[in-house]
C-alpha cells in the first residue's frame, strides 16, 4: 500500500468517524438505548483520539521507551536528557497515564505543552495547548479521559537533532486495558520504529513483567529492540548474571550483546551506560521494511476495532428504526440517488487515476537514466549515507533530493518551447503538475460534451449577426435563467441540478442519469482549477500561478478543449457551493481559485479556500511528490540503503502517488456532494424529519464499512498475488 494510500485512508477514517460522533450527539434515540449509545460514543471517541495521533505521528520517527510501573523509565529518560529535577518528578507510587513525547528542537529553554481533545461549533478536533511545568505534572499523574490525550515536552537538541523525531515515554503496562493509561499505549508501539524495554533486574521473572515482555516481542517479531535492565547499582554484582538471562530469554545472539544495557544511579555507579545505551539504540533502531510493516498492522489492527464498533451501532440503530417504526425498505429509493451518482463518479475517478499514472509514467525510464548519469558522474553519492537514529541528515541528502526532484520534472533537461509549423517535435515534458492539468482538461472536456451540446442548441447571435463572445453569452445565459418558468428551468443538467438545489419556491424536481454525469463534470472542473492554484497566504487565499499558466500555454493550451466548456463554466459552477453546503457569499471578492473565482463571482458566488481546503484536503499531487521523495531519502538514509537504489525506486513510485493524490482530493469533493445530495433528497421527498437523522448516521456507517472493506481487500490481495 503507497504511503499516499495510507494516508488517505487514515484521515478519511478521522474525518468519518468525527461525522459519526456528531451525529450520534446530535441525535436523540429512544430511552432504552441511552446507556447503549453511551458506550458506543465512548468506543468512538478512543478511535478518534487514534487516528489523530496516527495522523499527527505518521510521518514521524518515533522511539517508545516502555515498562511496567516502578521499573525506573522516567528516571532513565531524565538522566539522558538531565531534565531538572521539578519535571516529571520520581512518583513512589503510579508514574505517568499519558504517553510523554520528548521532542528535540532548536530552543534555550525546555516548552511543555498538552494535546487536548475539543468540541466546537466546527465539530471535535485535537490541539496543542501551552501549559506551565506544574500543570504537565498533574495533568501527566491525572489526566481528563477522552480530554487530555498525550503531552510533548520540547527540549535543546542533544541527540537526535530533528524535530521529527521523538522519544516517547509511554505509560507502564498494566493489566485493566480499559484505564486512560492504556487507551494509546499498544498504538504507540506500532507507531515506533522500535523499542527500549526498561525492566528491572530484581522483578523481570514476575508473570507481568513476562506478559509485558510477550507483547513487545509480538510487535516488534522483526525489529531488535533495546533492553535496559534498571537498578544495576543495587547489588551490582549480580549485574552479570542477570544479563545473561536476558540475553538468552530474549534469544539474542552474541554478537549483539550489546542490545543489552545495565542502568543504574548514584555517584558510585559508573554513568557509562548512558553512551552504551546511545550507542546501542543508533545501532539497532533505524528504519526496515518491517517499520513500514508494523503501520500497515496499525491500520489493519484499527480496521478490526472500527468493524467491531460498527456491529454493535448497526444493531443499535436496527432497534431505533423500530422504535420510529421504520423498515429498511425505506432506504431503498434514498440509496437509489446515491448509487446513480456513486456509479458515474467511482468510474470516472477510476478511469481519470489510470490516464493520470499512464501519462506521468512515460518520463520513468528518462529519470531513471539522467539520474544514472548524474550518480556516474557524482561517485561519492552511491556510498552509504548514514545518521540511523540519532544526528542530523548530512546535507547530501537534502541536495539528493533536490536533485531527483529536478529531474522528476524535467527528465531530459529540456527546455519546453513553441515549435514551427512542420517541424518534427523532440521528446519533452511538461512539469507533471501540467501533464495532470493537461490530462484532467482533455478528461473534463470529453466527458462534457454532453452538457456543451445541451448549450450549443441555444447559441445567441446578436444583432449584426455576429457571434457574441463567451463573456456576453455567458452574462446572456445568466440573465436568462433568472427570467425563466419552472418547467423551462428543468431543460438541462445544469438548470436541473441548480433548481434541484437551490432553496426557493419552484417546484421540486428529480434529477436524470445524466444530471449525475453533469455534477462529475462539476466536481472535477472545481477540483482542476483549485489545483493550479496552490499557494495558500497567511490570510487563507489562495493566489493564481500565473507562471504555472505561462509554462502551460507554450506547450498546450489549457482552453483548447474548454473552449465551449468555458462559456458555460459560470453555470456550470454555480451549483457548487449549494452541492457542497458551503453558504455563498455574496461580496463581490474573488476569494476562490483561479477560472473558478471567475466564474462564480460572476453570479455572485464567492467560495473562501480554507472552505474549498477543508473538503478537498491539502492533497495536491505536486506537494506529494516532494513529500515522497523526501520521505524515500529519509528511509534509505535511516535503512543504511543505497541511496541511488532509493532514487530509482521512488521514480516508480511517483505516477500512481501523484495520481492517488489527485483523485482522492477530487474524492473528497464527490463524496461531499453524495452526503449534500442525501440530505437534499430526504427534504425534497418529505422524509427528513421522519427519517434524516437516522439515515443520516445509516450513511455515515456505510462509507466507513466500505473504508474497511477496501483495506481489507488490499491486505487480501498482497497476500494472494505475490
């Protein structure tokens, strides 16, 4: 699964399953299954916190310092970093609930800060809130449940030189799963590279220290964690003996002795262990394909629990419905609109992934060669270029990156120019993010034919028989709109889908299969124009690449197959904002993106781009791709590989990444029209009230269920089809 892919996948589960939450609150259930609807909530509510630390931790390099209470982890951890004694102090009793990430930045003064859950007006999200060191204290011995999540404490750099990566104090083990202590501990672990395993030397026999051994051996099979046996200045002759007990428990070879780490305090107990440990970790705990592994189990292991919460919620509302007597033969007609236009958009987005990862395959082979040539002639860049865990990057590999992405968007180091007539054309490309523009025009133009014919047959010609330009004819169609009867309002797509949704007056109509087909168009002209422009300013506009434009119009012109699609463009998108929910605002601001911003505000629609960015997400395929890359160089640096090995994979790699990219974006948008269009339907039939809610939350449930069902096939599938 493309690290894209998962990514995708996480946070359309966080998004869903915040919906969800809402939904429930927002619903009122008969009597009987308050205490049911309680417990699923709360069921709901641990997931959510999940996936937000997955979300926030994904491209992260993490390290969990685990153990049971009392075996001296905090102790270890304040000795590494000399914390001042008023931190975390030593707690005879139950140490820290929360998860502690220890974060290296480059700071004069140690920061505290607390990850907090909220609900708002805008529904539940997770933020970081500074707090002083007293409160970081309490709030780490007694934290709010489902409020206070985990804690991050900021320090000097030291070691590891990268805000991007942590060392995390996770909680001791302990037998009640259910306490706050253990809500995020075992996910945490399949979030980490690996593992230092604290255990006491005098009680690591004890069955619950066995047990705690069990689950970390079992999520880190593959992986050589640390081991580092507290207490050595107490009886430290035995220090030898208990060694070697770990060394054989944990079937460790001689060879790697080292893995092994006698701690211990005081004056008199040599502080060498503290470089052994270090040392130790920056050996063993770089990354490995089995990293990777360990977060494609997380989500699996995530699957399985939101599977298990959606059983017991479908039952629970099977009650409801009975409750409100209601049957599930009622969903049939409402589940009938969403299939039609989940048909035309999944196959549209199928169709559109597959031109996308075919187009931007053909400068594979060119990268591959020029960065042959480049590493031929750069002979230091083929050594093993290594930081493991511990240190900064070296600055090869920042210029390595830079460099593969160069070639990425020009294999050939050519120059894209304007050729004579009859002149034979080299081998050149467009930077990808204009061969995906140049795909998605060609795509939204052909598939919109239809809704161009349906404006051929009314093209005005103005008095002296000339033509009018698109600007007139688009002002002309506007005006016309505004005059016309009800019936002749449903005489195309666009003045159905606008009648369909606008809240007047006119007459309920229903929507046709092509009018389905019109609002994929729609969807995908939003999307194409948000992607040209991409720069986003502090006050949350987002600004033309007129340069982008330029480079494009050299080599193809962007309107060459929009022309006619163009004059209708102003109609075609005004539609949109009432799809997608977003109010209009009627101010005169160019506030969208692009032709978009144009056409909408010719009618008086104005559409902010944090508003068009909370539905379509940030997932812009050139953005991607240097995050692909970055995070390719990353993981062969931290896996000791060949970096020119790394270079020619991620070339691979990048069609179908950028496409994913595009299409989910464009996903996200669809599926946003599809939850505007249930609604919409259920208030044109009459049903809200009877039914909206329910259905509602029925709907929630299933895009979840299909979530699931994708993950699993694609586990499925990478076992069968090797």
């Amino acid at each position: 699964m493309l690290k894209e892919e998962k990514e995708y996948l996480i946070e359309s589960y966080h998004r869903h399953i915040r919906e969800l939450i809402t939904e429930l609150g927002t619903t009122t259930f008969a009597a009987s299954l308050d205490k049911q609807k309680e417990e699923i909530s709360q069921k709901l509510s641990v997931l959510y916190n999940k996936l937000t630390l997955t979300n926030l931790m994904g491209n992260r390099t993490l390290l969990a310092i685990t153990g049971l209470q009392g075996t001296g982890k905090t102790t270890i951890l304040k000795t590494l970093y000399d914390l001042p004694a008023s931190l975390l102090p030593v707690n005879s009793s139950r140490g820290e609930r929360l998860p502690v990430f220890i974060t290296e930045k480059d700071v004069q003064v140690i920061e505290t800060y607390v990850y907090r859950a909220k609900s708002n007006e805008n529904g539940l999200s997770v933020g970081r809130e500074s707090i002083s060191i007293e409160k970081f204290n309490e709030i780490s011995l007694y934290p709010l449940l489902n409020k206070d999540l985990w804690l991050e404490c900021i320090v000097p750099n030291r070691y590891l030189f990268d805000e991007n990566k942590s060392i995390v104090l996770l909680p001791g083990f302990e037998k009640d799963n259910e306490d706050i202590s253990q809500m995020l501990l075992e996910h945490i672990l399949y979030l980490s590279t690996s593992s230092v395993m604290v255990l006491r030397k005098d009680t690591y026999a004890r069955e619950s220290t066995q047990i705690m051994m069990r689950k970390v051996k079992e999520v880190y099979r593959n992986v050589k964690p640390i081991i580092a046996l507290s207490f050595g200045n107490i009886n430290p002759e035995q220090n030898d003996k208990f060694k070697l007990e770990i060394l054989q428990e944990f079937e460790i070879e001689p060879a790697e002795s080292n893995r092994v780490v006698v701690t211990g305090q005081g004056p008199d107990y040599p502080q060498t262990w503290k470089q052994e440990l270090m040392a130790s970790i920056d050996t063993y705990c770089y990354r490995n394909s089995t990293t990777d592994n360990l977060q494609t189990q997380l989500i699996l292991n995530l699957t399985k629990q939101i599977d298990d919460v959606m059983l017991d919620l479908r039952k629970m509302m099977e009650q409801e419905m009975k409750s409100r007597q209601l049957n599930n033969q009622l969903s049939g007609d409402r589940y009938d609109v969403l299939l039609q236009f989940e048909v035309q958009y999944k196959k549209y987005l199928s169709d559109l992934e597959e031109a996308i990862s075919s187009e931007l395959s053909r400068r594979v082979k060119p990268s591959t060669d020029e960065l042959r040539n480049y590493l031929a002639a750069n002979a230091s860049w083929t050594k093993e270029l290594k930081t493991k865990f511990f240190g900064q990057r070296p600055e090869e590999l920042y210029a390595l990156e830079n460099k593969i992405h160069a070639i990425w968007n020009n294999p050939n180091n050519k120059q894209v120019s304007i050729l004579n007539k009859g002149e034979e054309k080299p081998e050149t490309y467009l930077e990808p993010n204009l061969e995906i523009l140049k795909v998605v025009s060609n795509y939204v133009a052909q598939e919109g034919k239809q809704v161009i014919k349906a404006f051929d047959d009314k093209k005005e010609i103005n008095d002296s028989g000339q033509e009018l330009s698109p600007l007139e004819l688009m002002m002309q169609e506007i005006s016309a709109t505004e005059i016309r009867s009800p019936q002749l309002l449903e005489s195309t797509p666009i003045d159905r889908i606008d009648a369909y949704f606008t809240n007047n007056d006119t007459l309920p109509t229903s929507l046709k299969h092509d009018d389905y087909k019109t609002m994929a168009v729609m969807g995908a002209m939003l999307i194409r124009e948000s992607f040209i422009a991409q720069d986003i300013h502090e006050n949350g506009h987002a600004t033309l690449d007129e340069k982008l434009l330029d480079k494009a119009s050299a080599e193809f012109d962007l309107a060459s197959n929009m022309n006619q699609l163009a004059v209708v463009a102003p109609k075609l998108l005004k539609s949109i904002p009432l799809i997608l929910g977003v109010d209009g605002i009627i101010d005169g601001e160019l506030d969208l993106v692009n032709h978009a911003v144009s056409a909408l505000s010719s009618v008086g629609i104005s559409i902010t781009a944090p508003q068009l960015l909370a539905i379509m997400g940030a997932g812009f395929a050139a953005a991607y791709a240097a995050k692909a890359i970055q995070e390719s160089m990353r993981k062969a640096n931290e896996r000791q590989l060949q970096l020119a090995q790394a270079g020619e994979r991620v070339f691979n790699e990048l069609p179908l990444i950028q496409a994913k990219a595009f299409t989910n974006s464009l996903r996200r948008i669809y599926e946003r029209m599809a939850d505007q269009l249930l609604s919409r339907h259920l208030e044109l039939s009459g049903q809200h009230d009877k039914v909206g809610e329910v259905e509602q939350i029925n709907y929630t449930i299933r895009k979840i269920s299909l979530l699931s069902n994708k993950i699993k096939r694609e586990k499925y599938e990478q076992t069968v089809f090797i």
